[in-house]
C-alpha cells in the first residue's frame, strides 16, 4: 500500500510543478500553438490526478470483485480503509467543483444571450443599442448560433478599419472555438487547484490568437494594433457589463498585445530554452499519465497478492 501511496502523492502534486513549465513554455510559442498546449496540459495534469484517487477509491470494490469478503481485506491490509475513504472525499470534492464551474457557465452564457436579446442581427453580428462601449464574441446557445455582440457604443468611436479589425477579432474567437478551450481550463483547475494558474496565461494567449487573425485579415499589423488599442480604450472594462466573462478585445493586459503586433508574425520556437522547457512539460504529462496507469496495474496486483495472503490464512 506504501507504494500507491507514493504514486498518487507524486500524481496529485506533479501538477504544482508541471503548470509553471506549461506557462514557461507558452510564452516561447506562437499563440495557437501556447493555447493549444495550455488547454491539453490542463486537461491531461487533471485526468492524471482524477485516475490516481479513482484508483485508490475503487481498492475495497477489486477485493469484492475477486470474491474476497471486505471484513478479511480490511482486517489483514487495515490502510484500505481509509486511504479508500480519503480518495473517495477529495473525488467527491472535485465532482462538487465541477459541478458549480458547469453551472457558472451556463449561468453566464444564459445571462449573456439574455441581455442581448434587443440585439439586431446582421449576419454573425448582433448590434445591440447603448453608449456603453462592448464587443465580445458569444458562444451558440440552445441551438442559436454564435454571434458576434458589439455595442452602437462601440461602433461610434472605430473607424471603418477598426471596425473590420475589431469584427475579425470576435469572428476569431468564435472561428477557433476558443471559450471551449477556456472552459476545459476552468474545468481543470476545478478537479485540481495548482492548474489554476493556466487560467489568465491561456486567457493572454488567446487574445493574442485573435489579434493574429485580425491582423491577417485586414493585412496590416500597425493597423489593428492601433484598432485593438483605441477599442481597449473605449471598452467598459471589468464594469459588469453585457459580456463579462467573455472573450473581448478588452481582454488581458492589452499593451502586450499591442506590442506584440508591432514586431513581426511569431514564428515557431527556436534555440535551447524551448526546448528545455518543451521537455520538462512533455516529461511532467507522461509522468503524470504513466503514475495513472501504474497505478492501474499495481492496484490489480495488490488485490491479487491480498487474495492470495488471506486465503492463504
């Protein structure tokens, strides 16, 4: 039992180190490829640590399985117990926190397509009335499509450029899915508290993916940094508004966004620091992954040497 101890202890405390080297190495990449890789490190650190005390939990129902009564298991391996009854509570925790974070975005993506409702449609944008300057991109809804909300508020203080830049930003989120990748995140540091700190780092380099495909699409990088800056400027932010929570222009720290647009298109990553920093994550998943499904088989293994010793008696 010490040796499955060791592993889930290794299993739930990887992820403290693993999402520090996920964050290191989304700064070194283009922003689709640092979202992508935050998003699947999230998602692989949490299922890790969800197998390993979903393994533990499950010891007292092998022994069942194996036909040996649970009062000879529990009285011959008395850790059983309770190391099965601790995994058992922090995996009920972590069903609570799931359930709340699914419930927080329904709750949000409810309100949202609620207040919006006075919206006119034109194509995939909703142009929704007030001074308030807002625009950010809304995900489909009980089968209405994803739209794009801009306020007339918003509207009135871009020219025709920033407009088009602006559109192609929100169109981007929507295009690239990314609130999906947003709420896996979410959901990840739901199960395990470490991977939290993903959040605001994928948050950044989503933005930044949008910004990309805006500047692509209006073929000219000052431009939409400009356009991306006037619209921050404008942009009610943290007010509550319509959207918050959502994807927006006005999202992150926007100086580094618009830095970033000024210099060149990102290329891919070169040199050692990457690497060194591609490697300690891929290492830390593997890691993680491997401690899961030896846990797996060392769990079956123990409950075939228990069967062995109490029949043994």
């Amino acid at each position: 039992m010490t040796l499955f101890l060791v592993i889930v202890a290794l299993a739930v405390l990887l992820p403290w180190a693993a999402a520090p080297a996920a964050r290191r190495l989304a700064g070194l990449l283009p922003p689709r490829e640092a979202s992508l890789t935050l998003a699947g490190a999230a998602v692989l650190l949490a299922g890790g640590t969800v197998a390993a005390l979903a393994g533990l939990f499950h010891v007292p129902f092998l022994a069942v399985l194996e036909q040996l009564r649970f009062a000879q298991v529990a009285a011959d391996w008395p850790a059983v117990v309770p190391v099965s009854g601790a995994a058992g509570v922090l995996l009920a925790a972590q069903a609570v926190r799931l359930a709340l974070a699914a419930r927080r975005h329904r709750v949000l993506l409810s309100r949202a397509w609620e207040l919006t409702g006075e919206g006119k449609a034109d194509g995939d944008v909703l142009v929704v009335p007030g001074e308030e300057a807002e625009a950010f991109a809304l995900p489909r809804y009980r089968g209405r499509a994803g739209r794009v909300v801009v306020t007339e508020g918003m509207l009135g203080v871009l020219g025709p450029t920033e407009r088009a830049v602006l559109l192609a930003h929100e169109r981007a989120h929507l295009g690239g899915r990314h609130h999906v990748l947003s709420a896996v995140t979410d959901f990840a540091a739901a199960v395990h508290p470490a991977l939290a700190q993903l959040g605001p780092t994928l948050e950044f380099h989503l933005e930044r993916w949008a910004d990309e495909a805006a500047a692509a699409a209006v073929g000219d990088r000052k431009a939409a940094a400009t356009a991306i800056a006037h619209a921050a400027l404008a942009g009610s932010v943290g007010t509550g508004g319509r959207g918050g929570g959502f994807l927006s222009v006005s999202t992150g720290p926007v100086p580094q966004r618009v830095r970033a647009l000024l210099e060149p298109v990102p290329a891919g990553p070169r040199g050692r620091g990457p690497r060194a920093a591609a490697s300690g994550l891929v290492a830390a998943v593997l890691v993680s992954v491997l401690l899961a499904l030896g846990l797996a088989y060392g769990l079956h293994e123990y409950v075939e040497y228990a069967a062995r010793r109490i029949v043994g008696h």
